[in-house]
C-alpha cells in the first residue's frame, strides 16, 4: 500500500517534471531567420584563414606557420594478392580471395613504396563477401614498401569462394 508520504513525493516528482515542460518549452528561442554569424565578409575571412593554415601559411587561426597538409596521392590497382599501388590513399580490390568462415581469416599483401614502416594507415572494407557476412581488417602492419592486412570475418555467413574485396586505405608518413 502506498502512504502519504510516497504519494507526496510521487506528486513532487510529476510537479517538478510538468514545471521543467513548461520552463523548457515555454523560453526556448527560435533560431533568427538572418543571424549575425552569416555576414558575407565574415565567413570569406574566415575560409580564407582556414585555406591559408591547410596550406601552411601563417594566418590568424595558426599565426605561425604550421606543416602542410597533404591528402597524399590518390590510386585504384586490382589484382591476387600482392597487389601494387604506389599512393597515399586509394582502393585496392584483392581478387580471388579464398572464403572465410565466421570467424576465419587471411593475410593480403599490398606493396607500396609510398609506405613506410612508421606510417599510420587506416583500413575500411568497401565491398565484399556474400550477405551475411562481415569482412573487415582486423590488423594492418605496415614495413618499408608494402602492407600486410589481415582480413576477417566478424558475420554469420561464409564470405563466399573466389570473392573480391575493395579496400580503401589512407596513409599518413
């Protein structure tokens, strides 16, 4: 059975959620149709310092001037693993890749003399494998002039025999 005392607090807890209602929604501004951040010569400026600090220049974000930065070289090579792709960052389809059940996997080499072994690489599966399945890259080691990708599968489902992976990569040295 409920006392009065729980009834009173019961009713102190609706009363302090029906007041937060009414002061959240009641006070609540609108947006302005024409706010002051939109000044033309205000977001030139500030596109223009931005451009200038990408570009390792001085500007009034970085007042010294900092690294450029570089999105590297972009290539697609496809092939049976090794696969050759001397860039940055692109997309390497592994062809002929062997099937992968749950849990199986197996090592893709691709050798790129824009790698070194002190570059951060980072590894996304594009396409691949057959419903169900969940091919991803579970580890990359990167050496002098090439990448070896251990390739997994995290699905239900077998990948399926003979299949090709798209893997896109970016490398930063």
């Amino acid at each position: 059975m409920f006392t009065k005392y729980t009834l009173r607090l019961a009713g102190l807890f609706f009363g302090a959620v029906f007041g937060a209602m009414v002061a959240f929604g009641g006070g609540v501004p609108t947006v302005p149709i024409s706010p002051a951040f939109n000044e033309p010569s205000q977001i030139v400026a500030t596109l223009n310092a931005l451009i200038q600090s990408l570009n390792g220049q001085a500007s009034p974000i970085t007042p010294t001037a900092p690294a450029v930065v570089s999105l590297g070289s972009f290539g697609t090579a496809s092939g049976g693993t090794p696969v050759t792709l001397n860039a940055q960052r692109g997309v390497v389809s592994f062809t002929g890749v062997g099937t992968l059940a749950t849990g199986a996997v197996t090592t893709l080499t691709m050798t790129n003399s824009a790698v070194s072994a002190a570059s951060d690489c980072q590894f996304q599966v594009q396409s691949g494998g057959a419903a169900g399945s969940a091919p991803y890259v579970s580890t990359a080691t990167p050496t002098a002039g090439s990448m070896a990708l251990i390739l997994a599968n995290g699905g239900t489902t077998a990948t399926g025999a003979a299949a090709t992976f798209a893997i896109g990569f970016n490398c930063v040295n």
